[in-house]
C-alpha cells in the first residue's frame, strides 16, 4: 500500500506513535526528494508530498534496514523525514498527540524550514538505530498496513473521505485517473 494521500487527521495519528525514534535516521534518498518536489510542483498538497518519505520508510522496513513498532511509528519516521527535508506540514496542533510528540514535530519542521540548527547526537542516534534494529518487521506488512489505513478512514466522515477523494481527482492528471479508476475496479471485483 502507498501512503501518499495522508490527511492530517491521519497525520497527527501516525505522528503520536514514533516521531521521538527519528534521531538516527539517515537523510532520505535522493529520488524521494526529487518525488516530493514534483508533487509540489503539481501543486499537492504537503501531505502527499510527505507520504513519498513515508513510502521510503516502509520500503526500508521491508528491505530489513530496521524494523518498526507498529505501522504508525514507520509513518511518523516518515513523517519526521519529510518535516526535516523541509516538507511544509507543520506539527499537529494541541490535544490531537502528546505534549512529547508535538515537541518532536515543531522540532522537525523548523529544523526543515531552516529556524532551527538540529544538534547533532551521535551517541543518541546509534542508541536509536540499534532499537529500531530490534523491532519486528512485519510492522510494514500489506496486511499490518491495510488494517491501519482503515482505521484511520474510520475516523473520517464520508464527507472528509469524500471531500479527499475529489480533491485527489484535480491533482491526480488523466492518466493517474484512468490509472486509479483500473484500480478501484479491481479491488471491487475482488470482493
């Protein structure tokens, strides 16, 4: 499964489970952030652009580069990827995570947007590398990842689900929708 069309409702879930694992990770490949500025380029809107980070944070569990808690803490290192990158989404506001979370977001992303120097923690970074080393792989399942992509949907309205699907169509191209639309096809003569 992508996740390249995070809203922030999901943003702000994934955001509580491991933004405070990101110390070690290393910068992202180059050819993600070649993706997310095209996506930027296309006008998408920063969540999307952050799913492509989020989507190289699953690939690296599922090479075995580290593991992963839960679904959640691969997106949110994802998440922190992106908001160091400089991706503009900022952290999620107050009562939606823990005080700890949103501490570790605002840190990311004005580190991203340049108002911030990060300090550099060697020590902390290979601490953190050898924890994500031990968790277990299987976080970054299609199975693992499907059961939290409709949690996340069921905490949407069909409104907001429609609201997100309509505005996928205007940036999405022809192509993307003829694409899409195959797709959706699928799925529904599989069930």
């Amino acid at each position: 499964m992508r996740a390249g069309g995070l809203d922030s409702q999901c943003v702000a879930l994934a955001a509580s489970a491991g933004e405070r694992f990101n110390g070690s990770q290393t910068m992202p490949e180059k050819r993600t952030i070649k993706k997310a500025r095209k996506d930027k380029r296309q006008g998408k809107a920063p969540t999307t652009q952050a799913g492509e980070f989020v989507h190289e944070e699953i690939e690296k569990v599922r090479r075995g580069e580290h593991g992963a808690r839960s679904p959640q803490q691969a997106i949110a290192i994802g998440l922190s990827k992106a908001r160091r990158a400089g991706v503009d989404l900022p952290p999620p506001r107050k009562g939606r995570v823990k005080a700890s979370t949103r501490g570790s977001a605002k840190y990311a992303y004005e580190a991203g947007q340049g108002k911030r120097k990060p300090r550099r923690r060697p020590r902390v970074a290979r601490a953190v590398a050898k924890a994500l080393k031990r968790e277990p792989k299987r976080s970054a399942s299609r199975q693992a990842l499907s059961r939290q992509a409709h949690r996340a949907a069921s905490r949407r309205t069909a409104t907001e689900r429609s609201a997100a699907a309509r505005k996928a169509v205007r940036t999405k191209g022809v192509r993307g929708r003829k694409a899409a639309a195959r797709k959706a096809a699928r799925t529904r003569a599989r069930r």
